[in-house]
C-alpha cells in the first residue's frame, strides 16, 4: 500500500504540467485526490477556506494562487455548488489525471487509485497535516501533527513530511538517497531535497522546521572514537505508530540542523548562523576549499584518530603548552586540527575569545609564512570551478566551453537525471546538451512502449541507479560523457521483446517471462547436447568434453541467429504487406467515397417525382410529407377499423376508413387555420412554395397525432373484448394461486399483485388482438389491389385505343 500511495503521490507532485508551480499547488493536487468519492465519480467537494487549512494557507492564497495555477496546468476542472436560492456553498472539483485514469479501466495506473487506497491516503494526510473537524453525532477528528504549522513555507513542510513517511519503513527510519551529494548538506537534507525537487539549502531548512515540530529526528551514529559519522533520519511518528521505542538523541540533531540551516539561503525562513560539528567528506567536482559539512558521505576520506576527550586547563604558558590542548573552560567539544589556524593574529581579524599565545604563526607549529605558488595557483583554479564560470588551468590551457552545473530546468530530465548529477556537473556544454537530448529519446520511446508518461522519469532514473550500482558508483566512471550515452542511458532488452530491459519488463515492473522462457531454452540445449557427446563420444575427458560442448553451443547459436534473421526479414516483409494492404484498403475506400458523393450530387439535381420541383434529390420535402400523410391516414383507417368494425364486413370496413380519413381532414383544416392565425399571411404568401410545404407538414402532423389516438383506442377497445376479458382473469387467480399467496389468496398484497398482473394480461392480450386483425386487414387489402380485372372492366379501355397503321388494312378471311 505504502509504494502504491507513494507511487501516485510522487506522479502528481512531479507531473510536468505542474512544473514551475508553488508547492502549495502540488500539495493541493494530492489533498484533492485523497479527498475524491468514488461513489460521486472521483468528485471532490470542497471550499476555498477549508483547502486553505488542509494546506497551512489563507483563503486568499488558495483563491489567487493555488486554484488557478492548477487551472492553468490543466489539472483541475471545478463547478460552483450552489443551494436552493442560489448562493454558493463550495467548489465540485475533479482532478484531471487521476479522473482519466480512473476513467480508462485500467488498475495499474499509479493513479487508478481504489477507494480503500483513497480511504487510507485521505487518512494518511489527515493524521500527518488534517485541520481537524468534529462531525455531528460522531467522534471528533483531531488536527494532525502539523496543523499548527501555517503561514509562510507551511505547504512545502507539510509535502514533505508526506513524502518523507511514504519513503520511510516501519522502523521510522528515512531512506536515504544513494550516491554523492552536497558535502555542505549533508545526505538528509540532499534526500528531502531530492523529494521535493528544490536545493539541498532548502532541504535541510526544511528538515530543520520538521525537527522543531517534533515530527522528524537526526541522529548521528557514534563512532568508537568518539565523533559522530553518518546522520540518520528518524520519523518519529512513524516509529512511534509501530511501537518501536525512539531514543533521545534530540541534542546532537539541533546542533547538526542549526549547522545545516544556519548556511542555506533562498529558501522561505532566514536561518541563524552556527558552526559545523563533524569533518567534511571529499568534495565534489567544482567545488573549492574545505566544506563545512555536518554530515559524513558515503564516501568520506578516512582521517586520524584524536583524543574523544581532553582536559580543559588554565592560561598556559608558553614553556608548558603544546598543540593539540584544549582552549579555554568553556566545556565544549574539541575542535578539529588545525581550525582557524589558517587565520591572521592581528589585532583587525582577531577571534574573540580566550586564546594562548602558543596559537600564534609561527615556524613551531608548522605555519608558513607565505602561501607558495603551487597552492596559490591551485587555490586560483578552485575559485573559478567554485564561481561556475569559465575553467582556466595554468596559463597555457585553452578556455572550456561554458557549461551548466545545475541539472535542466524541465522537470521530468531533473528526476530522470537526478542519480547522475554528479556526472553531469562534469560534462561541457556540448556534452549536456547531447546527453539532453538521448535522455528525451529515451523517455519517448518509453511512452511509445507504454509507459505511462508521469512515470518514464522515475523509470529512467531507477535504470541510472541500476547501471551505476553495477559499476560501482559515479566515482568508477572515468568517462562520464561516453558512459551516460553508450552505458546509462540506451535500454538493454536481455531478450528479443522490445519491452525488456536487463530482464526487467519496463510496462509492468516485473520479470520478463521471455527472458526465462530463452534461459530455459539455453540450459535445455546445453543439457541435450551434453547427452549427445556422452552418447556419442563416451570417455572423453573433462577438458575435451568441456571444448566439444562450447563449440556445438556456439553452433547451436549461430543456427539460431541465422533464424532469428530469416524471422525478422519475414516480419519486415509481412510488415510491407500489411502497409501496402492498408494502403489499398484506403485507395479503395476514398474511392468509394469520391463515387458515393458523385452519386448523392446527381442524386440532388433531379427533379421531384410528383411536382416537378428541380433539384429535389427526386422528392422534394412537401410531396414527401404528402406521401407520409396518405401512408398514416391508411394506417389510422385500419386502427379504426380493427378496433370497431365487424371484419366479416367489407361495407363495416370501408366505413371505418372513411370516417378515419373524415376526421384527419377536418382535424388537418383545424390546425392550419391555427397556423395561419399565428403567422404572417403577407410573408407566406409571398412565397406559395414555402405555404405549399408549410402545409404539407401541418397535415403530417395531424395525421401522426391521429394514428396514435386511434392506436390507443383501439387497444382500449380491444382490453374490453371476452378474449381480454378471459385472459385477465386466469392471471388474477394465477397470480393468487402462487405459493406466497396460497394462505391467504384475499389478502390486501395478495389482491394487489393479482389486480397488477390482470392488467398486463388485458394489455398484452388487446395488443395481441390488435397485431393479428391488422395482419387480417392488410392481407385482405393486398388481396383486392393484386385481383386481375374481369374482362368486361378491361374491354373499354381496350377499344379506345387506336390500332397501328399495319393493322388497318383489310382483312383476308
């Protein structure tokens, strides 16, 4: 649960489309999604003034800030709430990536979150951050552990925190970045900063502000000579939750922070200025002088061994005193050699404080007097790497390229970069930007191999770690340029499928099946082949058999690269064929396209079948509508008839249609004269084409409203008939026969049901009825119109048709 919820957090608050946002944004992007109903569609509803305490902000803030720089990334889109009378009473907010992964189906999406991992998430944030509330007729919810913390920088303490807990085990304690880091940090404050995705002076004043809340813990591992090594981060929360028992090691930690702050600048809070506390590690690539870290590197020189403890003593003279003793009573720490030794005993740049004058310059303690030009010249050369600007060695070497030491300012090659930033402060210009745009190829064709795109980053990132774990760490690679483009970056599928890397599918994170599927292959032709020389060639030795097996194997696999090459040209091939099929399929389809338009324009400019009217596509809309009326007021003569007339009748039959037709031609001349009192007569008879049509449809409509009142009466006709009659009561006693109700059958339910399915019967039967003397009437219909006439009915139209000119001769008997 813990890497899913930090999976889906790490995607919303490192998303590029919030990229250049406060955190307070970022923050607001988690609150909202841990907020999200699923029963309400991932909806969130929430207000400005309530967002704003989540976040430790004002309602100011949350309205001019937060909410339209989450607008204006495209990541949130909200509705107004608003009550009965109108007036606003929140904001529907949904968050757009995680309502579309939702929306998408699919459950390994980091952001497909269930809605027991939004339930826990929601309580995550409420313990560590929440305003707290108390619900009507419920316990109350307390405030979380850094509630209190609003104004100025409250957001990004609050971000952090939930970063750092969903980094952390169940011991409490932080997992701690890997690789180099800023020895003037220290590797906690580089991990938070790494978290947050800002400097590591901001980091430590962060962690800083965590430790005064009492909510984070810097303990340094005590060595056995005394001094204090590697620094550790403890979330006591955490620790506290899994009922591990914290130790007290608050004291070591403020005076490491209040070093680690006390230098940062930039950040939200000005810090106080205090000295270091421990030895520096080994500086990094640019970076001149001793650095005044107060935490050790992994890689941290190894130095000698002094006293833990020394015996604070009086003025000394100078007959008595030696280097190395302590200075003054004032019962702090040793310092270390040679501290502010480096400094002039003049009376403008004296330190305070007592001093013995043993500590003056001077050829006893080994000071010189002069600094010589080998260290003049190397102090020179530190200060330009320091200032970032050009590099100059000597006077004899050429200007280097300008370069950029901080990473690129996009964010998502800031986190696919990030293990390799120490490399990357190596590199010139030119180099960075070639290993820029290799590291944009590669997170491309992530996506195009389904990588989500929040997650490509952190995926190219962990294949940085990987590739530099097997090499040891960035202080193995001698090339850094032909490393990064040759080594860390290009993918390495370890098999033929395109979407492995070192045996690692990049779409799922598992292993690649293919992968032990060729391994598998691989033992079972070695243990095979085997068998054939043992069968074949019994008694060889243990060196002979050895070389006969590695060259059948090399056989083996040259006939299975010769195959894999014949695959891949058919795979080509097929893949052309498929192109070309494609292609003519489209050919093919735009030209039946092309004919199907051709045909709809000719179709368009003929005239109407019964008018005449040019360009009416063969029936122009009011012929149209006149040819529907006939078609319903036929219809609506057989609903009448089959509802009322005797079908053994004809003369009953024709009846009913003539009185159908009657009344829609009445009701037709009703309803235009209605029209015509509400338009314009001057306007619609100047224009008898669009009177014709307006007409027409007057009498379309009549006759649709016609056909369904005569269906509806008809029906009831019908439901009155004794076949509906007798249908209805065998599902009354049916229904009261049922085994619910066979007790009491004249119960209040019982007679309900029964009455209920009475009803359907009758309905289902007049429906019946109906269906069936329509069929009767059409086909007696169809039977009349196809009947031949008699001959007596054909032979005057016979005889007045005039005889061709051949015929009129006489006739020869």
């Amino acid at each position: 649960m813990r890497a899913r919820l930090l999976a889906a957090v790490r995607a919303l608050v490192t998303s590029p489309a919030l990229a250049g946002t406060s955190d307070g944004t970022r923050l607001a992007s988690v609150v909202l999604t841990a907020k999200a109903d699923a029963r309400k569609d991932f909806e969130t509803s929430i207000w400005a003034e309530e967002l704003g305490r989540w976040l430790g902000v004002s309602r100011s803030t949350v309205a001019h800030t937060v909410l339209p720089e989450l607008r204006g990334a495209g990541f949130l889109d909200s509705n107004v709430a608003t009550n009965s009378i109108g007036w606003a009473t929140g904001l529907e907010c949904w968050v757009i990536p995680m309502h579309r992964a939702q929306q998408a189906g699919d459950r390994r999406h980091v952001l497909a979150l269930s809605r027991s991992e939004l339930a826990v998430l929601l309580s995550l944030v409420t313990v560590l951050f929440g305003p707290g509330w108390a619900p009507k007729g419920k316990e109350p919810i307390p405030a979380g552990l850094l509630a209190g913390r609003t104004g100025r920088g409250a957001a990004t303490d609050r971000l952090g925190l939930l970063l750092m807990v969903l980094t952390t085990g169940s011991a409490g304690w932080l997992q701690l970045c890997p690789g180099s880091v800023d020895s003037e940090r220290g590797r906690p404050a580089a991990t938070v900063a790494r978290l947050l995705g800002c400097t590591a002076a901001a980091g430590a004043k962060v962690l800083k502000r965590l430790q005064k809340h009492g909510v984070a813990d810097v303990v340094r591992k005590e060595t056995e000579s005394g001094l204090n090594g590697q620094s550790r981060v403890r979330l006591v929360p955490v620790a506290k939750a899994h009922g591990v028992a914290v130790r007290e090691g608050r004291r070591v930690a403020d005076a490491v922070l209040s070093d680690l702050a006390g230098t940062a600048s930039g950040d939200l809070e000005i810090g106080g200025t205090g000295k270091t506390l421990g030895a520096t590690g080994i500086e990094g690539a640019g970076q001149g002088g001793i650095a005044g870290s107060a935490d050790l590197a992994a890689t941290a020189q190894h130095h000698a061994l002094h006293a833990s403890v020394v015996t604070p003593v009086g003025d000394l003279s100078l007959s008595c005193g030696f280097s190395g003793e302590s200075r003054g009573g004032e019962g702090r720490r040793p310092e270390r050699v040679h501290v502010r030794e480096d400094q002039a005993f003049d009376g403008e740049s004296r330190v305070t404080g007592s001093r013995s004058p043993v500590t003056a310059p001077g050829p006893l303690r080994g000071e010189k007097q002069k600094k010589s030009p080998v260290d003049q010249r190397v102090e020179r050369g530190t200060a330009g790497a320091s200032t970032g600007g050009q590099l100059r060695a000597g006077g004899w070497e050429k200007a280097q390229q300008q370069r950029r030491v901080a990473l690129p300012a996009d964010l998502r090659l800031r986190v696919a970069l990030g293990p390799v930033s120490w490399l990357w402060e190596r590199l010139s210009g030119w180099q960075q930007d070639q290993v820029v745009a290799a590291a944009k190829a590669e997170l491309a064709q992530l996506a195009g191999l389904g990588v989500a795109a929040e997650g490509a980053p952190r995926l190219l990132a962990d294949r940085l770690t990987d590739r530099l774990a097997e090499t040891g760490g960035e202080a193995m690679v001698t090339g850094p340029y032909g490393w990064l483009i040759r080594r860390g970056l290009p993918q390495r599928p370890a098999c033929s499928h395109r979407k492995c890397d070192d045996g690692v599918r990049l779409d799922t994170g598992e292993d690649c099946e293919n992968c032990g599927n060729v391994l598998h292959l691989r033992r079972a032709w070695r243990a095979r082949i085997g068998a054939d020389i043992d069968r074949e060639l019994p008694g060889l030795a243990d060196s002979e058999h050895r070389r006969v097996l590695e060259e059948r194997l090399r056989e083996r696999a040259a006939i299975e690269a010769e195959g894999l090459a014949w695959r891949q040209e058919q795979a080509r091939a097929e893949r052309a064929r498929r192109e070309a099929a494609r292609a003519a399929a489209a050919e093919q389809a735009e030209r039946k396209r092309q004919a199907a338009a051709a045909a709809d324009a000719v179709r368009q400019a003929l005239a109407c079948e019964d008018c005449g009217r040019g360009r009416a596509a063969g029936l122009c809309e009011a012929c149209d509508h006149r040819r529907q009326t006939e078609a319903l007021i036929g219809e609506a003569g057989l609903l009448v008839a089959a509802g009322s007339a005797d079908l053994s009748d004809p003369a009953s039959i024709a009846a009913a249609v003539a009185g159908a037709r009657t009344a829609i031609e009445e009701g037709t001349a009703a309803a235009w004269q209605e029209f015509l009192e509400i338009t314009d007569a001057t306007a619609l008879g100047a224009d008898p084409q669009a009177a014709a049509d307006a007409a027409a449809f007057t009498a379309f409509q009549a006759a649709q409203q016609a056909v369904s009142e005569y269906q509806d009466d008809a029906l009831a006709l019908l439901g009155r008939t004794e076949e509906a009659e007798a249908e209805a009561r065998r599902a009354y006693r049916s229904e009261q026969c049922r085994p619910w109700f066979q007790h009491h059958p004249t119960g209040a339910d019982a007679v309900a049901a029964a009455t209920n399915a009475a009803d359907t019967a009758r309905e289902r039967a007049a429906e019946h009825l109906l269906a069936a003397r329509l069929e009767q009437l059409r086909e007696r219909s169809a039977a009349r119109t196809e009947r031949p006439a008699s001959w007596t009915e054909r032979l005057p139209g016979l005889a007045a048709r005039p005889l061709d000119g051949d015929a009129t001769g006489p006739v020869i008997a």
